[in-house]
C-alpha cells in the first residue's frame, strides 16, 4: 500500500537501510577504543595512581608539597600529617630537601597507592625483602614504586603497597599487572554492552498498528501547529461539543509531535472509545490529522482522515502517561 499525504504537507525523512553496515562499523570501532583504553578507564574509574590522574590532579598534588615546605619542618625531622583530606608523610634531610609521600586511594588491605615527591630526584632499587620488586626511598608506608611519572625528571613518582600480596608480591609489575589491564578491558567493555543495552531499551518500540494509521502515527509528517481540545461530554459520551481549546506552536508542537510520533501502537482491539480529549495536528495553515484520544481504553480514532477503526496505544506506560500529562496540564485551569 502506497502512502499518500495531503497537499502541502511535508513528508516525514526516512532513512535508509544502509544505516546498518553503519552502525556495525561504529560499534566495531567503539569495541576496539573501549579496549584499548580500558586499562585507562579502569584506573581514572577508581582514582589509581598514574600518568593521566597525575596530570588531571597535579594542582592538588602540587599544592600539597608547597604546604608542607611551609610548614615548620626542621632538617632530619619527618611527620605525618593530612592534607585536603588526604594522608601526607614528609621528611626534610639534613641538606634540607624535602620527600614527600602522598596517599591517594586506601583500600586497607586491599592496598593502599599514592606518589612521592622529592626535591632530588628519585633513583628506584631493588626491594630490600622482594628483590624482584623495584623501590623508591620514601616516608611512610608505600615502598615500591609503580611508575616515574613521564615528564616530570625523575621527581614524581607513583608507589604503592598491596599488603593482600605477601610473599607472592615481587611478581606485581608482570603479572599483577597484566591482570589489572584484563580487568580494566572488561571493565571497559561491561560500559560499552550496558551503553548498547540502555541505548536499545530506550528505541521507540516497533509500530504494530494498521498500515493506514501509519502515516498520522509513527511517520506523522513535519507539523508546525497543534490543537489540543478538552471534550464535553454527556453520559461518557461526546457529541462533538467542545469545551476548551489550546494551540501549541513552534518548540511546543515539535515536541508534542515527537512524542506523538514514539508511542507505542499495537493491534489490539479496544473495548470501548470515550474520549476526553482530541488533537489537530496543522502543517502549514492545513489540517493533516484530527484524533479523539481515550485513557479508558488508550484508543485513537482520526476524524480527519476518517478511517473508520481505532487505533490502540499504550496509554499506561511512560510515554503514554507523558501525553496524558500534557492534555491534562493544557486544561488545569478549565473546569
């Protein structure tokens, strides 16, 4: 069947079905980002020290060292202390350059991860108990070191402690860290497939009704004015009186219409059609479509065209209720 619209009506733009080789191509391209980047988004996600949230916080880092360097520290002296919230261990050497140990995140014995900044440069050496485990001379409590934070000469750098490792610990930079890189990818792509899912919950639901309701349904033209009308009734029946009116143009019509658009239409047949409200759909000055709309039993029946049947919606569920809201709000102030 061959879809006709009134004269000086705008069709509706309908897209092609090539859009899917497109949107394939885009999730294929997204699954390898996510991928790539997980590890990433796995460390920004929990506050993990390193290059990019040293970068993103190197104010509140740097800021930290200049309170402590203000701070009455005599040479040799070490303290702790806490800063911004965050737990601070500095010590001042007897040539009076400071090391300063900032803990960042502190999963207890989960770990407990941070930097250090020193005013010498920092040179990393086996661990005294893990041989096979890298250190960097700090105060507190975070004796090895993670990474030197590029770009900073040696100065900055991020440490840590997994107390959770024991003895199994001196293999935490290969194989520990392979592992966090696996969760952090599948971390990454539980995002992507909950974005995806979101994203499919959230399409309009495909159009069940008649085909001759299509047209003033689903692919409702382009309109650029509507008629919102409260009906009078008379023994739940209306007669075609009207009792109050409101027009809707420009923004107010297009989202109106949009909405109108994504209810969601079905085949089932309705038990009865006592209308409370109606709605003209205008483009260009022309009426393309007059509906009378039922919440008893979430039925449209079109007046103009006349097409002889209703059409049933899902007047109880989000979107409907959103168009009842809208019709009721229209009249709140008739009664």
């Amino acid at each position: 069947m061959i879809q006709t619209y009134p004269a000086g009506v705008m069709k509706p733009t309908r897209r092609r079905r090539t859009r899917w080789p497109w949107l394939i191509l885009a999730i294929m391209l997204a699954s390898a980002l996510v991928y790539a980047l997980g590890p990433l988004i796995w460390h920004l996600s929990f506050g993990r020290p390193g290059h990019a949230d040293f970068y993103l916080h190197q104010n509140e880092y740097r800021n930290i060292v200049t309170k402590i360097k203000e701070s009455p520290l005599t040479a040799g002296a070490e303290t702790s202390t806490r800063i911004d919230g965050l737990l601070v261990n500095a010590v001042r050497s007897a040539s009076g350059s400071y090391t300063v140990t900032i803990t960042t995140v502190d999963w207890h014995h989960a770990g407990v991860y941070g930097y250090v900044f020193s005013d010498v440069p920092l040179t990393p050496h086996p661990n005294q108990n893990y041989p096979d485990s890298l250190s960097v001379d700090n105060p507190g409590d975070m004796p090895f070191a993670d990474k030197r934070i590029i770009g900073q000469g040696g100065h900055w750098w991020s440490v840590y402690n997994n107390l959770l490792r024991g003895h199994a610990f001196r293999n935490l930079s290969g194989e520990n860290m392979n592992r966090e890189k696996k969760i952090g990818r599948c971390f990454a792509i539980f995002l992507l497939v909950l974005c995806l899912v979101s994203g499919a919950l959230g399409r309009t639901p495909r159009f069940q009704g008649r085909k001759e309701f299509l047209p003033y349904t689903r692919n409702l033209p382009v309109v650029d004015k509507i008629e919102l009308l409260k009906l009078k009734l008379k023994d739940d029946r209306w007669d075609g009186e009207i009792a109050a009116s409101k027009v809707l143009k420009g923004s107010e019509a297009q989202k109106l219409a949009s909405l109108w658009r994504r209810q969601t239409y079905s085949s089932s047949l309705a038990a009865c059609h006592e209308p409370a409200y109606a709605i003209k759909f205008y483009s260009r000055e022309r009426l393309i479509a007059y509906a009378s709309v039922c919440w008893s039993c979430n039925s449209i029946y079109f007046i103009k065209p006349n097409l002889h049947r209703t059409q049933s919606f899902a007047g109880g569920d989000k979107r409907g209720d959103q168009l009842s809201e809208i019709f009721r709000l229209a009249f709140t102030a008739t009664k």
